[in-house]
C-alpha cells in the first residue's frame, strides 16, 4: 500500500532518465505521483521558451493521468494528493501533477539581482498576494482553527529552529577525508 511521490523542477522535463522512470512506471502500473513544481522558469528561462506545448503532455505520453493544481493553495494541493494516494493504493495507474507555484529568490546563492530576466513587479505580486503560508494561516484564522497569536509563535518557533540547524552546521567540523566514499556503495559480503 505504499505510494512513491517523486519530486521536480520543470526543468527535469528536459532529461530522457525522467521519461524512462514514467515509462516504466506506466508499463508496470506503479503507485508513483509526478510531482512537477512549475515555478515559472527552467533556471533563468521561462518554462515557455524551454519546454515546447503543455508540460503535463510528457506524462499524458505514456498513458500517465495528469492533474494540474494551484501549487500556492494549500488546500486544493492537499485534496488533490488525498485522492491520487487513495487511488495508487488501489492499484491504480501512476500520476503526474502539474503544481504551479513560483520560486522567490534565485535558482543559486549567485542568483541575486534576477531583473534581467523576471520583474520586481512579478515578485511582489507574487509574494503579496499569492503567498501560500500568509494565504493559509488567514484561513486558519477566519476558521477559527488558529488565532494570529499561535501562528505567529509557530513562525518564530519554525525559525528559531532553522537558525540553530545553521549555526550547528556552521560549527561542525568538517569530516575526515576517510569517510567520503562511506556509505555510499554496498559492500559484498563474498
């Protein structure tokens, strides 16, 4: 009854492995969700110069069903993902999920000034008005599931927590050269 949920960027649509996986997962009927995270742009690219016609008709190649979602919308990704995992464990067909959403910040630590290639306008519109955590927790709030009060303690708590695992990592020593390759490969036994 277990359900695989793969993880990618729309720019692993442009890798023949990823074609491979979803052919072989349809010919052998596997409980796998495609999850597909469109942000909008393949690194610096905007996914319509990059990848030609619709991003869900890769998968709808192989006799993949295909969904897509509103991928800042909480609760339309958790519905969608309820009925596609209720559906695999039946022994249903694989699935991919177009989830549109966008990407923030920059594709890399050097990604820093991205006017060249996406606006200030977009980001804010972005970040203003079609925030997923901020359109959440008004949610919770107008549900009366949570107050401000316990959401804002949840965000102080969740970065709190991000900082100490910065600040450990910071100060870990790094490993000793022996253990690179640890772990990494089975060992025979024979």
């Amino acid at each position: 009854k277990d359900v695989t949920v793969c993880f990618f960027g729309d720019g692993a649509l442009g890798q023949g492995l990823l074609y491979e996986v979803m052919n072989m997962a349809a010919l052998w009927k596997l409980p796998v969700i495609y999850a597909c995270e469109n942000n909008l742009y393949g690194e610096y690219t905007k996914v319509e110069e990059m990848a030609a016609g619709a991003l869900t008709a890769r998968a709808a190649a192989f006799g993949i069903e295909t969904h897509v979602v509103d991928g800042q919308d909480v609760l339309a990704v958790n519905q969608l993902a309820r009925e596609l995992v209720a559906r695999a464990r039946r022994g249903e067909w694989p699935f991919f999920i177009q989830l549109d959403t966008y990407r923030y910040y920059g594709h890399h630590v050097g990604d820093i000034n991205r006017e060249y290639y996406r606006s200030k306008a977009e980001e804010t519109l972005w970040k203003t008005e079609r925030d997923p955590i901020t359109n959440f927790g008004s949610w919770l709030t107008v549900e009366k599931i949570a107050t401000e009060d316990e959401l804002k303690a949840i965000d102080r708590s969740v970065r709190a927590e991000a900082e100490a695992a910065v600040a450990y990592a910071l100060a870990a020593p790094y490993p000793d050269a022996a253990e690179v390759r640890m772990h990494v490969y089975a060992e025979n036994a024979a």
